[in-house]
C-alpha cells in the first residue's frame, strides 16, 4: 500500500524534528527547505527521507504552494473569529436581560470551537451595567486579547505547514531494485489522486446513483460505464481545447444542448402531442459539427425517429 498520514500526525513521527521548521516562511520557504535537507522532485514538492519504523517507511514532503494556502486560510480563520466576538460584543452591548457570565462565556467558547479557532483566540468577558429605560441590565464586554499560549498554538500549527507524509509497506530500491524509490512513491501517490478525482468527476458528470453490486459481471458493468463516460468526458474537453468556438469545458457543452433542439408542442383545440425540431442556435450548430452530429438535426432523421 500507498498513503499518506494526516498533518496532525506528522509532529508525532519518529526521527522527525519538527522545530526545523521553525525557520521556513514564505519568503524563503524553497531556500530553506533545501538547506534543512530536502531534496526536490519538482517545482511544487521536495521530499525527504524519514525511515522504516515497524516495517512501515515513510517519506516527509513540502509543498510550498500548500504552505501559502495554510497560512492564508488561518489567517482568514482568525480574523473570522475576530468579527464574530465584535458581532457578539455589539450583541451584549445591546442586551434586554441581565447575562449569566458561565453560559455566555460558554455560548462564545462553543461558536468558537465549531469555527475551529478556539486554539488561535482568546479574550475576556468584562463586566458591563446597561441602563434601560430607568432599570440595570448585567452585561458583558468582550476583550480580545493575546496570550502566549495562542501564539505558541498558532507558532506550532505553522510548524507543519506544506508538509504531507507518504507511508508505505513497500522497501526501498536500495533494498529491492523492483520497488519504489521516493521518487516513485511520489509519482504513484499523485497518480492515485488522478483517479480518485477522475471518479468523483464521472459522478458529477454521469450523476449515477449509489447502487450495490455483487457479481463480476455487475461489476464489470459498473466500471464499464464510469470509465466509458469519463472517456467522454475527456474526449470532449479535448476536443473543445483544440477548436475555438468560445465553449471551454463539457459542462457548458452539455447546458447548451440541454437548452433543448426538439421541442413539445400540444395543439390546444385538438389535443394532439407531438415533437418538433426548433431553430439550433448558432453556438448549437457549432458544437454539433465538431463532433460530427449534424445528422441528429438533419430531417430525414428525425422523422425516422418520429419528431417532425
């Protein structure tokens, strides 16, 4: 097997120093990286190896684009956080009842955990009196404030930006020259995720229902037309790529067609149903020809098939 851990294992791993990590940022995050003993596959990813620990070898890998993604989207959580306890704060300040300082603190820690920035935020619920309409009303006021427990939080959740692990029941070549090198291991990873990506593009686009199947034959036939249909797909996407008719991806294709060619038409004083050819629009007629259905439209055809 091939597979990858999740980040929050990777500081749990033997013979990984996860404060060497410490010092990447995205300025020198490629520098770095190689200097910490890294070694690079390609623009997008670096990898170096960890070892085998109880048969199991793993691979560490650095993505520097992932890094920037990471830090971005915590630093887009914790201002999130930041304008909920200013939303909240002007809710208190507001209040029409006194506030038990437990539930409220409660309330805000739980919102705050559901965003998943309970770890990077902090603050302090300060005493407030409201005067309403000639009677007090107990609040609160809600203070952010830093700590050195969130910062170091958010310092060792830096620490494992960009990294992902590899962990394989496969020896290395230096033990088999038929096995994988890391390099392979990289390849075979990436190439899985193609697969996993290209089913989860054949469901959006066939929109199967989940069905069981126990049979070879049944089997067969279900992968059968995944794998028909995601040839469509891509043959499609090909096709669009090399002709230039203003249609980029299969999706648009498949709405304009569905806008509809054949139209139902019921004749009121009669009663009587049947199906008629309507005006192909022009981006229409485009895509029929590049993929040499112009016969669907021709008349000859359609009335074979019963459309007028």
């Amino acid at each position: 097997y091939i597979t990858a851990l999740d980040k929050n294992q990777i500081p749990n791993m033997q013979n990984v120093n996860i404060e060497r990590f410490e010092s990447v940022n995205e300025e020198n995050m490629t520098e770095q990286i190689l200097k910490i003993g890294f070694k690079k596959y390609d623009d997008a990813t670096y990898y170096e190896t960890v070892g085998t620990v109880d048969g199991r070898r793993y691979v560490l890998v650095f993505n520097p684009v992932m890094l920037k993604d990471q830090r971005k989207s915590r630093k887009e959580l914790i201002q999130r956080a930041k304008d909920y306890l200013n939303k909240e704060n002007g809710a208190l300040s507001r209040a029409k009842k006194s506030r038990n300082r437990d539930k409220t603190g409660d309330r805000i820690d739980k919102q705050l955990k559901a965003m998943k920035a309970k770890n990077f935020v902090d603050y302090d619920l300060e005493p407030r009196v409201i005067k309403e309409e000639g009677k007090e009303i107990n609040s609160f006021r809600i203070v952010p404030k830093e700590t050195g427990d969130k910062r170091e939080a958010i310092k060792k959740a830096e620490r494992t930006d960009g990294l992902w692990t590899i962990v394989t029941n496969t020896p290395s070549k230096r033990d088999d020259k038929n096995r994988f090198a890391e390099e392979d291991l990289i390849r075979v990873y990436r190439d899985k995720n193609q697969i996993e990506q290209a089913f989860k593009d054949v469901k959006s686009f066939i929109k199967i229902q989940p069905f069981n199947v126990w049979t070879p034959k049944h089997v067969r036939a279900h992968y059968t037309i995944c794998i028909l249909s995601y040839l469509l797909d891509i043959t499609i996407a090909n096709r669009l790529k090399e002709a230039d008719i203003g249609v980029r991806s299969p999706q648009k294709v498949y709405d304009i067609l569905k806008d509809g060619i054949i139209g139902n038409i019921a004749v009121a004083s009669t009663g009587d149903e049947f199906l008629k050819l309507m005006s192909p629009q022009s981006q229409q007629k485009e895509i029929l020809e590049l993929f040499q259905g112009e016969n669907v439209v021709r008349k000859g055809y359609l009335k074979s098939i019963g459309i007028k």
